[in-house]
C-alpha cells in the first residue's frame, strides 16, 4: 500500500510538470506571437493549449482530492497533495494570462506597430525564468532555487514599473497613441501577473519542503492594478 | 468522533465567514475612500484589514490541512474542505485587490478631481453584491445564488468594458488626463477581478455541494488584462 502511495505522488507529480511544460509554451508563443505579430501562433494559444491546461487542471484536482480521500496522508505527503491544489490553479491562471496576451495580439495587429518598448523583452525573459524555475523547484524539491524565484518577482516589478512610465510619458506627448499605449500596458500587467502565479508555485515548494508558509512574510504581490 | 468533526467543520466555516465580513469591510471601504476621497478610510484598508485577513488565511489552511490529516474525510466533507482551502485564497486576493484600489486613493488625491465616472458606482455596487452573494452562498450551501453570481459577473465585465470605452475617449481628446484616466482605469480592473474572485468562490460552493466542477465550462475569465 505505501509503495504504491508513493508511486501515485510520484505519477501525480509527473502530471503537474507536464501541464507545467504546457503553460510554459502557452507564455512562450504569445510573447513571441507578439515580438513578431503573428496571429497563428496567438491563435493557437487560444485554442489549443489553454482549453488542453484547464483539462489538465480539472483532472489533476480530481487525483489530488482521490488521494487525500483514500491514503489518509501525513504531513509532507498532505502538504505535496494541498501545494498541488494550489500550484494547479496557479498554473491555470497563468495559461489565461497568456490567452489574454494572445488576444492583445490581433488588436495590435489591427493598429500601426506601435513604438518598440524597450525593456519588453527583458521583462518577458525573467517572466518565462520565473516559471521555468518555479516548475524546476518542483520537480527537484529546491528550496534554494525557489527562494530566488521570489526576488526576481522584484525585478520584474521594477521592469514593469519602467515600462508604465515610458509608455505613459509617450501617451501624453501623443495621444492618438493611447489605445496601442494601453494595450501594451495591459501586456506588461499580464507578465507580470505572471511573475505573480510563478512566485505563487514557489511559495508553495517551501511550504511543501519545508513545512514553512513564506506567503505575506517574503513578498507584497499588491501591484498598482 | 463523528459528532466532534461535524463540529470541527462547522467551526471552521464560521471562521471561513468571518474572514469573508473582513473581506467585505475592505472592498466597501476602498471603494468608499475613493468616491469620498476620504484617506485614512483607505489607511485602515492597507494598514489594519489586510494584515488580519492575511493572517486568517495562513490559520485557515493550517486548520483545514489539520483536518484533512486527522480526519481522512470523504465525499461531501472532502470537497468542503478542499473549496475552503481554494475560497481563502481568493478571499485574501479580494484583500490584495482592495489595498490596490485603497492605495489609488492617495495617487488620485494627489492631482486634480478627476471626471466622475457614471457607471463606477454601479460597478462598485455589483462587486459588492458578488462578493456577498458568494459568502451568503457558501453559509446557506445555496447554489442557485451561487449561479446568480457567476451571471452576474458577465454584468460587471460588461460594465466595465463601457467604463474603459469613456476613459480611452476622454484621454485622447484631453491628453493631460492620462495619468489620472490610467489610475481610474487600474482600479475598474481591481474591481472586476475583485468580482473573478467571489466567480471563484461561488464556483467552489457549487463544487462543495453538487460534487460538479463548473470551472471552465459556465464561464471564461480571461479580460484584457
């Protein structure tokens, strides 16, 4: 009975990066859909990846709350099983924060390219790390790795800060660019909303590893909006 | 045994409704500090509710997870406990969204009274329904009312859709606005995903007592933003 527990946490792990793999695409194609304003790749964000992780979602809370019912888990089997409750909603919200970037795509595509943001990249680049290395935390239990996952969340305010104020200054001096500024600033807030669900994973590893709850002691994740 | 669980969980629910009366007290008053530009009403927000709703939250999860390890819970029970480990979360996100808007305060204080905007008391009033309509339905094990709530988020979407629409038009026209119009528009989109989250709760109420999981299907959160 216990190998078998331990190999169902095992399987059930192995599901959880595999819809991790699935929204890290989700985010990878809609910045780059946007980088280079491809509608196709936008599109197949929308269609095929995002309905496939809140499948996934759907399933793996069902095994999760399957498995608190019958193997009566202790201690850091309960909290693997109550961080993955959490870490798949985390997971789920992060593939509709990439529809909404998919979305933003075909408006910007409907206008002129808009002004290149400088710092966009950037903050897209430590946005995918951030996922990536809170879904590596997981799977390798490393409560180092997931502790830097946390700090980098202040980086990627700080960018997101950057870019509001460049963005905001270009709207006074030009309003006829005030719907494509906008839209814009709405992409930088789903990165970093992002960010936001990735230091979420994180928190929730320690917790797991640890025993240790680091939410509302490391981190603010208040943002302007 | 039995009898002192039904007991256990009847407490817990209590307290799950006593961290929704905070919730409540810290969307009413933000909203309240930014039509009466009033700031030590949002202070009390940011500085007093918050802290204690994030406090409940960790005491919440602690107790549930406590109970889901002594009492291996099945079906009904199960299902309650897992939605009360989801509902504190989207309650103290409902707490992090409120300090945001109460924290737009002092930024609109500090400029000129902006243009009153005609749909955002309304949208105000509609959250706030939401948010109580999803509390009332978890105390009442009320489902109809919980699927009032998830209608009634296609309302405030739309409300502020018309909200967004006005402010764009007013900061093209009228370009030293912008900042002002950014602020307003940041806190409409507080409030919508004030209403996402009492969506999520009354989706979870939904779960607890039909054993249905109606993410996904009755609804699509993805906004712009």
């Amino acid at each position: 009975m216990r190998k078998h527990f331990v190999e169902e946490l095992e399987d059930l792990k192995q599901r959880v990066m595999y819809m991790g793999g699935m929204v890290e695409t989700a985010v990878h194609r809609s910045v780059h859909a946007l980088i280079d304003r491809d509608q196709s790749l936008a599109d197949s964000v929308i269609r095929e990846i995002e309905p496939e992780i809140n499948a996934l979602e759907l399933q793996l809370d069902q095994d999760c709350l399957r498995l608190l019912a019958l193997q009566q888990p202790m201690a850091v089997d309960l909290r693997f099983l109550a961080a993955v409750l959490r870490i798949t909603n985390d997971l789920e919200r992060i593939g509709d924060l990439a529809v909404n970037i998919a979305q933003a795509v075909g408006r910007l595509l409907a206008n002129p390219t808009p002004r290149p943001l400088v710092d966009f990249p950037l903050m897209a680049e430590r946005t995918k790390w951030m996922v990536r290395a809170a879904l590596d935390a997981l799977f390798r239990r490393d409560v180092a790795l997931a502790r830097q996952v946390l700090i980098t969340d202040d980086e990627v305010d700080a960018l997101r800060d950057q870019i509001f104020r460049d963005i905001i200054q270009h709207m006074i001096q030009a309003p006829d660019t005030v719907e494509r500024g906008l839209s814009q600033i709405f992409v930088a807030r789903n990165l970093e909303r992002i960010a936001d669900h990735a230091t979420n994973v994180a928190e929730d590893v320690i917790f797991w590893v640890e025993g240790v709850d680091v939410r509302h002691h490391t981190h603010d994740h208040a943002g302007q909006s």
